[in-house]
C-alpha cells in the first residue's frame, strides 16, 4: 500500500497554487499517465471528475471527490470508484514569508489487484516524482520561474 507524504517550498502564492491543484478538468493537459478527465460535477467546495490513466497497455477509470476548501487552502482527494481499494490524496497550501508557499501533499492507495499493487509499490518513487514535478512544472508555465512574477500575479 504505497504512502508519501512530503512538504516542499514553491515560490508561488498559495492561491496559485490551490487554483492549479483545483483545476482537475486540465490534467490531461500536463499530468503524466492522464489521457482523459471528465468533471462529472463541480461547485465552489466540491467536485466529482472521471480520470482515465494509461501506461501503456494498461487503462483503468477511477472516480474521485475532490474537497475544495479555500479557507484553510487545502484540497483533499477521495476515491469513490475503479481499481482501487482506496485512495486519500491532501494538499495543503501554507504562505511563506516571501510570498511563496509551503506545499504539504500526501497520499495514500490501495489496488484492488495484489499484481497492480506489486508494479505499484516497484514504480511508486519514481512515478511520484513525476507527477510532482508535472505540477511544478505547470505552475513556472502558468506563472513564471521566479518568486518576482508568482507575487506579482497573484
């Protein structure tokens, strides 16, 4: 059962951040292994989407809720359905003094498939940086590579 959780500084506004985070109608733009994403639903604290993840030969469909709460600058993700057991996914967007932000991002899943959960548990490292870095990397396309421009888009 593959679990991270990690706390790493971005020099964007935390409401650059959680608007990137939220925007899951988008991911199949920049995230790897998303080649679709349906938004089943979606108001200002909730959303339900569809996501189709492919890596070559294999494709599975998962359904998640996603809690969007702009207060606190956290967005939580839960499984509803597909090939998981389960899957609890948290952001949570803290200011730094700079302007910048501290990032805490967990997850924690579960395959149904004891074989999906072995090739998970060997690629989990690296898959998560991946999928990490696409974030970071979204962020210095949407909002510039230094902490000047993140501050002064916000």
């Amino acid at each position: 059962m593959p679990r991270h959780s990690e706390t790493r500084y971005l020099p964007y506004s935390p409401e650059q951040l959680f608007t990137l985070v939220a925007d899951v109608g988008r991911y199949d733009e920049f995230l790897p292994w998303v080649t679709a994403v349906r938004v089943r639903s979606d108001s200002e604290k909730e959303m339900v989407a569809d996501l189709v993840v492919g890596f070559k030969a294999f494709k599975e469909r998962f359904t998640s809720k996603v809690t969007k709460d702009h207060e606190d600058r956290r967005i939580c993700v839960d499984y509803i359905e597909g090939p998981l057991k389960y899957l609890h996914n948290e952001w949570h967007f803290e200011p730094a003094d700079d302007g910048g932000s501290n990032v805490h991002f967990s997850v924690d899943f579960a395959f149904k498939s004891r074989i999906f959960e072995s090739l998970a548990g060997q690629m989990f490292d690296r898959a998560l940086r991946r999928m990490t870095g696409a974030f970071e990397e979204r962020a210095k396309e949407l909002y510039g590579s230094s902490s000047d421009s993140a501050v002064s888009a916000a």
